[in-house]
C-alpha cells in the first residue's frame, strides 16, 4: 500500500499544475475515417493514450470513428453545430455546397504540397475561426489532412483529358467544379461506398488520397492512377462552441495546446504518404502490403495546361461565386497573398 501511494504521488507531482487543478471531464470525440492513418495513427492514441496519461485521467474521450457509428461524413458539420456532437474531426469539402469557406483552403489545382496546405490553412485560420463562431456555433480546434487526392479509374486513360464524358466521384463542390470543366460527370458518393461504386460500374473513376484508396483496395476495380494532386483532403477537429464554452478554462487551454500539437503530427504524417500510396498502388516498394500492379498515368504538359486552366477558368470564379464578396476580400487578404494570388 505504501509503494502504490509512494508511485500515486510521484505520478501526480509530474503532472503539470494546470492538469493537477484540472476538474474531471469526460466526453465523446468523433474521429475521421476508422481504417486510415490519421484516425488509426494519430487520432486515436491521441485521445486513448496522450489525453489521459497527460492529464492523470482527468479528461477522459470516448473516441469513436465516423465510419463505426453509421454516418456517412457530410453531416458531422451540421451535427457539431446543432450541438448533437461535442467534439468531431470531418473532411471540410464534405460540406462545401452548403458552407463554401469550408473549401477555401484546398481549392483544387492551387496548391502543390501538403507543406504548402499546412501554410495556408494557418494563413486562414483566424478569419476561418471568426466565422465559425459567428455563423455556426462551432469553436475550431485544429486542422488536419490527407495526402494529395489523385484520380483513380477502371479503364485506361492516358491525359486528363480523357475524363471527358467519365462518370467521376468527386468530394466537394471545387472537386465537382474541376470533372465539369474536364467533361466529366461528378458523383458525390460516402468514401466507404466508392469501392463497390467502381466495381459496379456506377462510377468510372473517383478521386481520393494515394494512400487512402490503397487501404481501401479501390485497385481491385481502378486499374488506372494518375498522380497529379488535384487536391490535398483538408480536414478539422471542431467542437460545439456552447458546449466547448461550458467546460473548465483549465480543460480548454489543454485541449488547445493538445490539439495543435495534433494538426502537426499529422501534417507531418501525411506529407510522406502521397509517395507512399502511389508506389502502394502501382509497382511498389510498399511498406503498407503487397504493391497493387496499378498504371501510373504519368502527368503531360497539356495535363498542366489543362489544370491550369481549371484553375483560372473554373475553380476560382466558382469558388467566389458560391462564397461572396466578404469571403473573396478575406481570401485575398489571408491566402491569396500567401500565394501570390488574387481572385478578381
């Protein structure tokens, strides 16, 4: 008895002061897609190991991920600001047609690694935060991503422009943007239905992270992969502001600092994965199983063109004409000017 209150004291005495004064807290956490990296890697010993030890048990996460509770992903948004879910991480662009700044961060074609992502989502993040608070009752905790989203498809294409007339699952409305400019026809389909979508012939190509489709054997239907980064998979770990307003300051200064250590874990995380999904899925070497034999459709200068013009054509006007003037003038101010860019 004495040893076991000898080892209890020391733990206590090793805890910083703000977790000794921290009142008891428990909670649920909704984490992102259940077989992939961020959740399995990052996500869940974050909540299930880190929260806790640090902590001495004082905060205590009942973490699920959205794909073990039955959701589909599109409405963890709206379930985190009507006050359903306490504390979420979900893909931005899954709500995109409703909330257009949820994409700004991650246009298609504007950005070409996840470093630059990791810059430009820092760039936003004061005006994005404001926003939240203001229009959505949501508090904003941090960022994460996947690694760059690449087209794959069932049939053999050798340009982007050979999408034309494809029916293409795309997640988010700047996604969707880019397949219509290309001629194709973009599907909205939950992550977890795109594999038997491809296998069915409901879909002929979809776009999703390297890695990501490798774990979720989409090339037991794609034969084909491109592996230009279209995109990069922006997503958020967002609390409910009232219930996030209720808890001790304590706990939130902790769950703050927690949480961006997190974002950059991640980002981290999946700046080594685009490569990694992309030799997965092709010729290998593979350090996730057996290399999938996939076609790498290598990337052309008309592809560049062709993105490019997306871009300037499509993408950015879309996007300024689902978000309106204040969020372009707030755009310009935060990531345009990281990049260099201005839309007019």
């Amino acid at each position: 008895m004495k040893l076991l209150a000898t080892t209890t004291l020391a733990t206590l005495l090793a805890l910083p002061a703000t977790a000794q004064e921290m009142p008891a807290t428990e909670f649920n956490v909704v984490g992102s897609i259940g077989s992939l990296s961020m959740y399995t890697d990052k996500e869940l010993p974050f909540w299930s190991e880190t929260v806790p030890a640090e902590t001495g048990g004082k905060i205590t996460a009942n973490v699920k991920p959205f794909t073990e509770l039955g959701f589909k992903g599109g409405e963890i948004f709206r379930l985190v600001s009507n006050g359903t879910l306490q504390i979420a991480t979900t893909v931005l662009a899954y709500n995109s047609g409703e909330v257009p700044r949820n994409e700004a961060t991650d246009l298609v074609g504007v950005l070409s690694s996840v470093e630059q992502l990791a810059e430009v989502a820092d760039a936003w993040r004061p005006s994005y935060s404001e926003f939240l608070e203001k229009e959505h009752n949501i508090k904003l905790l941090g960022f994460g991503t996947y690694q760059a989203q690449v087209i794959y498809c069932r049939d053999e294409f050798t340009s982007l422009a050979d999408l034309a007339g494809r029916k293409v699952r795309a997640s988010g409305a700047s996604q969707q943007a880019f397949v219509s400019h290309l001629g194709g026809s973009p599907l909205s389909i939950a992550f977890a239905e795109v594999q038997p979508s491809l296998a069915s012939g409901v879909v002929d190509c979809a776009i999703t992270g390297a890695l990501s489709g490798y774990k979720a054997k989409w090339h037991e239907s794609a034969k084909f992969i491109s592996p230009m980064p279209v995109n990069f998979g922006l997503a958020a770990q967002l609390a409910n502001l009232e219930w996030w307003n209720g808890l001790d300051a304590s706990v939130q200064d902790y769950l703050t600092t927690g949480l961006r250590g997190l974002e950059t874990s991640i980002f981290e995380l999946a700046a080594t994965e685009t490569e990694t999904g992309l030799a997965c899925n092709t010729t290998g070497p593979c350090s996730e199983g057996e290399p999938a034999g996939m076609t790498l459709v290598p990337m052309t200068e008309a592809d560049e063109a062709l993105r490019a013009e997306a871009v300037k054509v499509a993408i950015l006007p879309a996007f300024a004409e689902r978000c309106g003037a204040d969020c372009v003038s707030a755009w310009n101010a935060t990531i345009g000017e990281k990049l260099g860019v201005a839309i007019q």
